[in-house]
C-alpha cells in the first residue's frame, strides 16, 4: 500500500467511529425521555 491508501483508510475508519460515536450520543440522549419545557415567567411568579 501507498502512503496515501493509508491515509484514506485511516480518515476511514476516524470517519466511521466519529458517525458511531454520534448515532450512539443521539440514542442516549433520546433514551431520556419527554423533554420538559422550560419554566416561563409566568409559573416563576407563581411560585413567588
């Protein structure tokens, strides 16, 4: 193989475990469940 071969398949397999990486990242963070919205003015002064 030729140096620039080994460059393409190490940017490869970098390329390939970043989209794993982010696929499994967005599974986690989906995985939490229902986002809760943020507090608004209004329940704030509620409270108060």
């Amino acid at each position: 193989m030729n140096q620039g071969k080994i460059v393409a398949v190490i940017t490869g397999v970098i390329s390939i475990f970043l989209a794993v990486a982010y696929l499994v990242i967005v599974q986690l963070l989906d995985f939490r469940g229902e986002m809760i919205p943020a507090p608004t003015l209004e329940m704030i002064f509620n409270l108060l």
